[in-house]
C-alpha cells in the first residue's frame, strides 16, 4: 500500500518567493512565469529546487541559481540545494497564460502553438500592440536567439516575437 506524503506547509511559500524572481531578459516574468522552476521538495532539513534553464547554454543561468538560493535564504529558507534539470528540456509550452499576457502587454508577441518534433505552421504573428495580424517577418533572430523580429504593416511598428520552442 502507497501513502500520500504530505507536503510541508513552507512550499508554498517558496514558491511565493520564487516568483519574485524575474528573468534577465524579460523582466517583466518571473522564473515560475516561465516554468524553469520544476519542483519544490522538502530535502533533510532543507529545500530542493528542480530547475531546468531556457537553453543548456544560457549565460544567465548561474546568476538565475544564486538569485534562488539568496532569495531563498533571506526568506529564511534553508539550506537549498538547486538541482540544474536538463531533461526534458525547457519548452515554451512550459509558460503559464500569465506570462504570454505580460509578454504581449510588454509589447512582444507571446509563442503560438505548441513546441513538438516537427515544424509547426501557426499562420500570421499578431502585433502585440495594434492586434494587426498584418504582419512580416524581418529576421529570423531578434534581440536574442530565443525570438524573431517582425513589423506590423498596420502600425508599422517593429516587435520581437518569442519563438515557440
């Protein structure tokens, strides 16, 4: 027979915490926003976070794990332990609703569709600002790797669009 184990009532507190930490390049989510934070566990006398960065080479990375343990640690939470998670690898379908609204709000389009094996067709990319979905696209790299570039013909503005990944 399996028993339920009961989480501590601290998680959800941590996880309160760590949703105050914003991401470096769009500082308008959080790590949680993003889903790069997997899981909370009660570890000995401590914590375990599962984290599982955006990319295997995000140059953030180290300063998003000790933004956790201080974050945590000034909470009063410790010791912490970060587990750096690579499988599966972070997708964009990892992003809470939330998230893709700030982002739009923030004025960059939010991924569409869901990431998979293949190619994805997912029509026009609406402009975050006018809702035109009379747009192109201008380079398939925007102001990082993990977004493209497009303009609205409409507003004719131009706007990064977060790449479904």
């Amino acid at each position: 027979m399996t028993m339920n184990r009961l989480q501590p009532a601290e998680i959800p507190k941590i996880w309160h915490c760590l949703q105050q930490i914003s991401d470096p390049e769009l500082p308008v989510l959080s790590i949680t926003d993003l889903g790069m934070v997997r899981s909370v566990e009660a570890e000995g006398t401590g914590w375990r976070v599962t984290f599982t960065p955006t990319y295997s080479g995000c140059p953030a990375t180290e300063f998003l794990l000790e933004a956790i343990e201080r974050q945590l640690f000034e909470a009063g939470f410790s010791p912490v332990r970060v587990e750096v998670r690579l499988d599966p690898a972070w997708t964009t379908d990892w992003m809470n609703a939330e998230a893709r609204a700030r982002l739009r709000q923030y004025g960059v389009a939010p991924p569409q569709g869901h990431s998979c094996d293949r190619p994805l067709s997912h029509g026009p990319v609406p402009c975050p600002r006018c809702g035109s979905e009379h747009t192109e696209k201008i380079s398939e790299f925007g102001s990082t790797a993990c977004k493209a570039l497009y303009r609205c013909r409409a507003c004719r503005e131009p706007f990064d669009y977060f790449k479904c990944i």
